[in-house]
C-alpha cells in the first residue's frame, strides 16, 4: 500500500513535471529585456576574453555575467539560449525545493514546494521579470540550506563545507542574499542542543566550516579578478558607487510604490501567500517547528533583500518565491492533510479535500490569467492569426510609447547590422543596449550603458567621461546612436533623457557634432554615421 501511494505521488509530480515545461514553450521565444541585454552583452565580453567592470561595466556582482555566459556556451549566443538556460535553471531549482522541501516537511511538501515554486517564477512574471539577476538566487540560497541541514542530519563536514561554498556564490550574486547565514546559523546552533544533544564547541567546530567555504569562493574571486587586472575596478563600483547608488534612490515614483509594493506582490502571488500564511499561523515555539522557522528565516531576509534596494522593481522580489513556495506547499499540505474532525472519516475527509480543490482551481486561473492570455496570443501568431508586430507590440514594450520597444531595438539592429562590418564598432549613448546584442556589434567603450556617466554626483564621472572620449576618438565606431524619451530618473538621479542630457556632457556632443552626421531617426533613436 505504501509503495502504491509512493509511486502514485511520483507520477503526479513526475506528470507536473511535464505539464510545467510543456505549458512554459512561448517563454523560450521571449525577447530580452534592458537589463538582460547588458548583462548578455557583459556575457558575450567574457566569451571573447573579457572580464567584467574592465571590459564592460555594470553595477551587478560578477557571478551573474558567468551564468549568461554558461547559457551561451551551452545553448549558443541568442535570446532563446538565454531563455532555454533559464528554464534548466528553474528545473534544478525546483528540483532542489523539492528535496529541501522533503527534507524538511515530508515528500507531498517537497513536491508541492518545487511546483509551485516553477508555477509562480514561469507564469506569474513577464519577459522583463524572469532571466534576471534576482531570480538566480533561489537556486544557491535552497542549496546551501539543503545541504546543511542534511549536514546536521548526517554530521558530515563536507555538507557544512559545500553549504559555504553555496552561500559564497549566494553572496557573488546578489550582497543582501548572505543574511542567510544568520537564520541558518541560529538553525545550527538551536538544532544543534535543542534536538541533538551536541555542545556549543560541536557549533562552532562545524560553522568554521561553513565559514571555510564560503572564504574560498570569495578568494577564488578576488585571485581571479586581481589576476586579469579588474579587481580595483570592481571594488570600486561594487562597494564605493553602489551605497551611494542605493542610498540615494532617487524619488521613486509613488505609482512604483503602489504598484510594485508588497501587497501588489501577494496579490500576484497569491495562491502561495494564503496558504503560507496558514502554515506560520500554527507555528510553535519549540524544537519539532525549528525547521519551519528556518524558512520564515529566509523569507524575511529575502523581504530584508528588497528592502534594501529600494526601489521596489518587479525583478527585486524574485528571491522572495523559494521560502514562499516552501510554506506555502507545507501551508496547502496541512489544509489538505488534516481531517476536519478529531476522527478522521475517509468520506468526509475526500469531500472536504474536493471542495479545497474546486476552490483553489479559480485562484489558479486568477493567478496565471495574464500568462494563459498572452500564450493564447503567442499560439495565435504562430498559426498565422496574429501578426509579428501585433504580438511583440502588445507584450514587449509598444512601440513609440514609453522608455522601451523590443521592436524598435530589433529594428535599429537591424538597419546597423546591415550598414556595417562584423569588425565595426558602434556606440550608443542612451538606454538601448539590446541593440549591441542583437546587431551583434561591439561597444567602442566598456560604457554600454550610461549610468556612470549620468552620475555627476559621484567623485569619478568626469574621469570615466574622458575614458569613454579617449575610447570614441581611438576606436572611431562607425555609428554613434543618441536616444531620447528614455529618462529614467530613479536610475540615474538625473533629469531630462539622453538626448537632453548631451548638454551635460559638452566633449561628447562636440565630438557627435564635429565628426558624425545624423543619418536616419527609428522611433526614439538617432543614428548619427561617421563621416
């Protein structure tokens, strides 16, 4: 009976598994998004030799250009290897909430806490949202989790060990994502006498470990990047302009506030919050809920992540869904586990469960009504009923509206790509960095983007305006785009778009002016062609 029961819960996950991945087709066709493009673009520098902040600057820490870069290595160099990569991102990482999951609250939570963990990545966020640095976390964060809590299990070193080595790369993502030493920590130490009889010097012994690994990942950083001459670069940006980034925030907007706040969050993720919120509510002080306050642990330093960053962009809450998923399967399997009576009667007990589940199927159908409209769409554009522009216009930026259009970047690309050598350089001083990856062109300066140029108030923009200068009149790019309408005020605390913004910047308009003649407008893009 228990081996029927076991292989039934495999087949439905195995099933899910399929129906998951099967559903998750029209994401592989998804274009990529601003933030993507830099990162990719940062991707395609390494590929070739490069090494971040010295080849291509970006504000991110280094371990995410490695992960675009391992996505072109194993799916080659386009928007759907990309896209291809994050989906066997999110099986692994699925796959790890899984055994976490198990591990923690028994094999039908485990499975739970995988499925809707990749429902709720895949379906409930947009092209812009998922592939992005944020979203990368759960996976090394669920890892190092696992693997110390099978070390305290087992008492094996090596698990305390690998566990560092996992928050070590936790850290090179994303710098807040490191508060998981601390739930993990009182985890180890409470589990440790509370539940294992161990000493306090057994805590220590073992955290010195945990702590060895993660040292060697961050010293295999800094020896790699101080090797390739990057390191001082990289610090710089990373630990100097970031915090004044940060802390400056720049007056996000109030309709940001509201629409990308917490409450926003749950309402869009809502068929994991309920529950979640069920599975906190029967919380106990004591050893046997230890485990369940490791993961209400991570969930409030993912919240604490957020935070931080203040700005509240889609892509920042992306940490937020592996604890979420973890409680809110425990929370669903709860609900559907315990009887409704103190004697369990099996029909009672099937009816009530049918009724929890005819429920949750319109709270389903809420939560991924926008992803289940849009694969309608993609479906109709495949068959021939929906046009290319129709289809892109309606789900990846319109054209001649707002700061982005995938359309009016792929279309400047193209007009480039096909006016210029493979060998040309090309330079954009504005936010359309997509169009690098997709004309395949290189920068003629590591300022792909132009953040740090924008940024008057910090003590190096001038220095970093005369680089790219220097870069400009050495490499002589074949093409100087300027954009317009792409002001983006919480990002670079500066008013006015990159158009306006020349007058700022009187060297680089001199140099547009005196050496390049404009050419041709595509929607908010100036192409100025070198005379």
């Amino acid at each position: 009976m228990e081996k029927a029961r076991a292989a039934r819960k495999y087949l439905i996950f195995g099933l899910s598994l399929v129906l998951l991945f099967l559903l998750s087709y029209p994401i592989i066709y998804y274009p990529l998004g601003r933030d993507h493009a830099i990162s990719a673009y940062i991707g395609k520098v390494i590929n070739e030799g490069g090494v971040p902040f010295k080849d291509g600057w970006e504000q991110k820490p280094p371990l995410v250009y490695y992960w675009y870069s391992l996505a072109f290595v194993l799916f080659g160099e386009s928007m759907e290897g990309i896209r291809l990569f994050d989906l066997l991102y999110t099986f692994c990482t699925m796959m790890v909430l899984y055994r976490l999951g198990t591990l923690l609250f028994g094999i039908s939570a485990g499975m739970l806490s995988g499925i809707l963990y990749a429902a709720l990545y895949l379906f409930t966020n947009d092209f812009w949202t998922i592939s992005n640095t944020d979203g990368l976390l759960v996976l090394p964060t669920a890892l190092s989790l696992y693997t110390c809590c099978l070390a305290q299990e087992k008492n094996r070193k090596v698990l305390f060990f690998l566990s560092g080595v996992f928050m070590g790369c936790v850290f090179l993502i994303k710098f807040p994502g490191i508060l998981i030493a601390l739930p993990l920590s009182l985890y180890m130490l409470i589990d440790g006498l509370v539940n294992k009889g161990r000493s306090i010097k057994h805590f220590w012994y073992n955290l010195v470990f945990v702590v060895s690994g993660v040292v060697l990942v961050l010293f295999i950083c800094m020896a790699y990047f101080i090797q390739h001459q990057a390191w001082d670069e990289m610090v710089y940006i990373l630990f100097v302009f970031n915090p004044i980034y940060a802390k400056g925030a720049f007056g996000v907007q109030e309709r940001m506030y509201l629409d990308l706040s917490l409450s926003g969050f749950c309402k869009k993720n809502v068929l994991a919050v309920l529950p979640a919120l069920y599975a906190v509510s029967g919380i106990r002080t004591r050893g046997s809920d230890l485990k369940l306050f490791l993961i209400v642990g991570w969930l409030i330093i993912s919240l604490i992540g957020v935070y931080m960053q203040y700005r509240f962009f889609l892509y920042h809450w992306l940490p937020v869904l592996g604890p979420l998923a973890l409680l809110g399967a425990y929370g669903l399997w709860r609900i559907f586990s315990q009887p409704l009576f103190a004697e369990k009667n099996p029909l009672i007990f099937r009816i009530k469960n049918l009724v929890l589940l005819v429920a949750i199927i319109p709270l389903a159908l809420f939560t991924f009504k926008p992803y289940l409209r849009q694969s309608l769409d993609f479906a109709r554009y495949k068959s021939g009923l929906m046009t290319r522009f129709d289809y892109y216009n309606s789900y990846f930026g319109r054209y001649n509206e707002g700061d982005f259009s995938f359309l009016a970047d792929e279309e400047v690309a193209e007009y480039v790509r096909a006016r210029t050598d493979s060998h040309d350089y090309i330079f954009i001083w504005g936010f359309g960095t997509l169009v690098y990856f997709l004309a395949d062109r290189a920068s003629a300066s590591r300022f792909v983007f132009p953040n740090a140029l924008l940024s008057a108030w910090h003590p190096r923009c001038a220095e970093w305006r005369r680089e790219l200068i220097h870069d400009l009149t050495a490499r002589k790019p074949r093409y100087i785009i300027v954009m317009e309408k792409d002001s983006l005020f919480w990002i670079t605390g500066t008013e006015g778009d990159s158009l306006q913004n020349l007058k700022n910047f009187p060297s680089l308009n001199n140099l547009i002016n005196n050496e390049y003649s404009l050419e041709k407008t595509i929607e908010h893009f100036h192409l100025y062609r070198i005379k």
